[in-house]
C-alpha cells in the first residue's frame, strides 16, 4: 500500500507547477470557450455541417430532376412524341377513336 502512496506522489508533484500557473488557466478556460459556449463552436459547426451535407443531397436531386425534365421537354420538340405523351399521361384521343384503360388490381386475389 505504501509503494503504491510514494509512486502516486510524484506524478500529482509533477503536475502542481502547472495548475498554478495563470496561464494555463486562461488557455483552458479559452478551450472550454471555444469548444463549447461560443456561437461558431465546434458543436455549432457539427449541426452546419450536417445541415451541408443534407442541402448537398437535396441539390443533387434536383439537378437529376431538371436533367430528366430538360430530357423529356427536348423529346416534347418532335410532334409525335407531343401526341404520344397526351395519349400516355392525358388519355386524349383523336375524333374517331375510342380508348379502353386496363386498370390492374394489385390486391391479390383470395
């Protein structure tokens, strides 16, 4: 028990100087400051940063939906892709025509 006391008492010896130290004081007390009560501290940045990365995400979205768009508006340019796109989204018809939509259930049958 006593061999444990004398190697204990020199460490906490080494370390006296520094905690009366003003200085390191201040450098913590700057630490703490920074690190935590700031308004630009490292946990503000944690939350901005993962607020970029979701932005980033939400822009790389949208910029394959405006691709995808500009695809289909220049495919929209030829008169029979107009008309096949009517058809397909809008159910239009010509005068003479009659159309049937085939509905399909996806409840399976009992």
């Amino acid at each position: 028990m006593e061999e444990h006391e004398a190697e204990s008492a020199p460490t906490i010896n080494k370390w006296v100087p520094y905690l009366k130290n003003k200085y390191v004081w201040v450098l913590l007390f700057f630490c703490v400051w920074m690190l935590f009560l700031d308004n630009y501290s490292q946990l503000e940045h944690r939350v901005l940063n993962k607020e970029i990365k979701e932005l980033e995400t939400n822009k790389k979205y949208y910029q394959d939906e405006i691709r995808k768009d500009q695809n289909q508006i220049n495919a929209l340019k030829d008169p029979n892709q107009v008309e096949k796109y009517a058809r397909e989204k809008y159910f239009m018809k010509k005068q003479n025509e009659d159309i049937y939509v085939i509905a399909i259930d996806s409840t399976p049958a009992k």
